[in-house]
C-alpha cells in the first residue's frame, strides 16, 4: 500500500534564450529526474508526473550517457528503461488538471533540474498556485539543480520578474519580487561558474542571466559550493535544495526522510 502520493513536476521547454536573439537547447537530465522519483518510489510513494502541457519532458542529450550515473552502465540502463517504460513516467498529467483534482492528497513535491525549469516552471502560474498550496501546509518540497529557480513561479508577479531579468534590470525584479514566500530562505541552486562551464563548453553562448542571481534579487539566501560538481544539499523548513547533477542521490534522502517524517507525524 503507497504511503502517499509524491507529483514530479517537469518541464516542457526544449530551448532557452541566450544573448544576441539566439537559443540553446535544453531539457530536463536524465539523472535529476530518475534517481529521485525511482528513491521515491522505492521508499513506498507513488508518483505523479506533470508538466505545464502535459506532454512528457525532453531529456537533455547532454544528461543521457552513463557519466552522470558515476559512469554505471547499468545503473544509466536501468534509469532509461525506468523513464521510458515506467507508468509513473508516461501516464503524464497536466499541471492544471493535478490542481482540479486536489491537491491535499499529495505528501509532497519535487522539480528536476537541466536548464529546462529556466524557460517554462519559474514563470508558470499553475505551479505557482501548487507551490504556495506546498509552502502554507509545509509540505516537503524538493528541487535540484536549476530546478530550485521555480519557487519564483510562487511569486504573483513571477512573468515579469523572470521578464526583468532577462532585461538585465535587478532593481525592477526585485520589486516583482516583494513578498515572495521562500524570500529569507536558505538554499542552493546551480552555481554561476557551474553554468559558464555550461556556456563556454555545452551552449557556447551566453544566457541572460544566472539562477543564483535571481534567487538571491528575490530575497533567497544562495549558498553554493566553492569546488564545482561537488554534492550539496540544502534543508530550510520545508525547502529541499541540491546544486547540482551530483547531488541527485543526496537530495533524493533528503526528501525521503522528509516525507516519512511528514507522513508518519
């Protein structure tokens, strides 16, 4: 018997914008989406997946290769066969239709990273509504990599704070930004010299700005680590951050025992 029901909330943008007009592709990692949800469900939850569309999410190529599973070949086997034949993973709803449904069924949330949450979650006004629901009942709400920037979804005014910034106007978002609710939170997130790694050798391009700076114009209090790709992970109240591709397997206990402690209260 499931001990509660966990939504995954993914994204549906296979391109981001990058300076001089021009885009990059993206999508979710491989890693950052499986290893958590399979932790989940192995722990007793069942999971939801949602997308704003409710078309499943796009994997990253960058993300789909046995490297970011500590170079396991059958562990990244096993994570591919988990995303493409899993029903947790292809029974995909959209997120307006998880919020018609209710939310108070489910014991908590969590967003992958890959830079895809950039261009869709942190603007997204149904994750939003589901965010503000996680945070007032103090629900466990986990994120990893760039997928902590979509707790600005939270945020009323989050399409024009994400707008401001790509403006390169701090002030203005900053002022979109008051009254966040995870304003004053610690976390952490994809760290700036992490993500020039990304420009310089992935996108070859630079973007309009980076998720550190955006949480921290928000009001977040952004801690990242001083060596790049090592794990990290970051608990305040109910908020479950990791910072990278490699704190998939910490971030992933995090939850767990989150929820167990959530569940069993």
């Amino acid at each position: 018997m499931s001990k509660g029901k966990v939504l995954v909330v993914g994204s549906n943008a296979t391109r981001i914008e990058t300076r001089g007009g021009r885009t990059g592709a993206t999508g979710q990692y491989l890693n950052e989406t499986v290893v958590p949800a399979m932790a989940v469900i192995a722990a007793g939850y069942e999971v939801v997946l949602a997308t704003p569309n409710g078309a499943k999410p796009h994997i990253d190529e960058v993300s789909d290769k046995a490297d970011h599973f500590g170079g396991d070949e059958a562990a990244y086997r096993k994570a591919k066969a988990f995303y493409a034949e899993d029903p947790s993973m292809n029974n995909v709803r959209t997120l307006a239709a998880v919020i018609a449904e209710g939310l108070d069924d489910y014991a908590g949330v969590f967003v992958p990273g890959g830079q895809a949450p950039v261009v869709d979650l942190m603007q997204d006004p149904d994750l939003g509504e589901i965010l503000r629901h996680f945070h007032e009942e103090a629900k466990p709400t986990a994120l990893l990599c760039h997928g902590p920037i979509a707790v600005a979804s939270a945020m009323p005014h989050a399409r024009e704070f994400r707008a401001a910034l790509v403006a390169g106007d701090p002030v203005k978002a900053a002022e979109w930004a008051k009254d966040w609710q995870y304003a004053g939170y610690q976390m952490t997130v994809f760290s700036n010299s992490e993500e020039k790694i990304v420009e310089d050798y992935i996108l070859h391009a630079k973007l309009y700005f980076n998720v550190v700076d955006a949480l921290q114009t928000a009001g977040g209090k952004v801690v990242t680590t001083a060596v790049d790709f090592e794990p990290h992970v970051i608990v305040d109240r109910e908020l479950i951050t990791g910072q990278n591709p490699r704190s998939d397997h910490p971030l992933a206990a995090r939850l767990v025992e989150a929820l167990d402690r959530a569940t069993a209260a």
